[in-house]
C-alpha cells in the first residue's frame, strides 16, 4: 500500500453528532492530561475525501496537552484501509478498521458497527442552521504530542441520538439517547500536526509521520 495523501485533508460528506456526560474508561496516552467536559460521538458517511468515500465513528474526550486544550480520542473506527493510514500517519489517530454500514431512510440515518454490534441512529428534525465548528485535537504519534486544528461546518438540525451497544463492550456507557443533530453537507478540513513548543509559544511544523505506519490498534 502507498503512502496517503500528506495533510491538510478536505472531506465532504454527511452525518450525525451528540453530546454526553458519559465517558468512556480509557487510559490516555503519555503526555496527554484529561480535562472536564462531554463525550462526543460522530458517525459520518464521506462522499469525498483524499482516499476516496468512506464511514467514521469518532468518539472524543476532553483532554489537554500542556496549556493547549482540545480532544483526544477514546475510539475511532473506518472501514477503508487507506483512511486507516492516513489518519495514523497524518495525525496519530488511533484508528481501527471495522464493518461499517450506512443506512438512511425516510430521514433517518443510522451507522452501523457490525464487529462490535453498535448502531449510532437519529433523525434530523425543525429547520437547519448552518455551523462553523472549529476546535482541535491533541494526540500522541510515535514521534511525539501534537495539536491538530480540525474545522467542521454543515447544515445542522436538531436530533435526538441513540446510540446501543451491547453490554460488557468498551463502549456500552455510550448506550442511550442523547442530545444531537444531524449534518448535511458537512465540510470538515483537518490541518497538518503541529508540535508545541511550549505553553504559549506559537507550533511548528511535527518532524516525519513515517514510523506511524506501525501504529498499534487502540484498547477499546
């Protein structure tokens, strides 16, 4: 398999979001610290992307790293190889791949984890409201801590989203209904590493990703 497109990464697509104050037990990787806030969890179909269409499930915590805040990951899940590797390689996301599906019908829309048997599912009611999200993500790659800046923006509508997940798996405190929406036409542009150089000094550009082709699988 050739290397992945290098970042930054322009994705389109659709998808579904929520908040919870459930959080997942993970252990967070060296350097990265928790911090207070809701779980997040998306399920996204993208049509286009730098490898090509394929389906995410993203689960998010709260974390910092030093004086910058943001999100670290708890799980993440694609069902395309070369997603699989630029995800790792780029960034240092400890993907996984699984058996996605994507169903929508009669404005529901759901994903589907068939390895794991967890279904994320919501429909999008009321009037959209165009949303710019922009937030970041501090991971641990094998070269070290970076901060990732991720923008996302889409036509946002109100849902209630229900996540089931069978019990005893790592992320059955997911399970329920939570607050949420739908996206349609999501834009989501994920900017190259950046390697902090202390706590209030600007970022510069991270050294080579290529060892991160042997990243391992994540725990959960």
């Amino acid at each position: 398999m050739t290397a992945p497109p290098h970042a930054p990464w322009a994705l389109r697509g659709e998808g579904l979001v929520c908040m919870t104050r459930k959080r997942p037990a993970v252990a967070l990787p060296d350097g990265i610290a928790p911090a207070p806030g809701p779980t997040a969890v998306a399920a996204v179909r993208y049509t286009d992307s730098p490898v090509g269409p394929f389906l995410q499930l993203l689960v998010l915590v709260p974390a910092r790293l030093g004086a910058h805040p943001g999100w670290t990951v708890a799980a993440a899940v694609v069902d395309k190889p070369e997603a699989l590797l630029g995800f790792r390689m780029n960034w240092g996301v400890p993907a996984r791949l699984g058996e996605l599906r994507w169903f929508a019908r009669d404005g529901v829309r759901q994903l589907l984890w068939e390895d794991r048997d967890l279904s994320v599912k919501a429909r999008g009611r009321g009037i959209g409201v165009p949303m710019v999200v922009p937030h970041r993500m501090v991971l641990a790659r094998a070269d070290g801590p970076v901060v990732v800046p991720d923008r996302l923006w889409g036509l946002f509508r109100p849902a209630v989203v229900v996540i089931e997940a069978s019990p005893r798996d790592g992320l059955d405190c997911l399970a329920g209904r939570h607050v949420g929406a739908t996206v349609d036409g999501v834009h989501r542009t994920i900017a190259p590493a950046r390697t902090p150089v202390g706590l209030l000094a600007p970022l510069r550009a991270p050294a080579t990703a290529e060892p991160l082709m042997r990243w391992p699988d994540h725990p959960i």
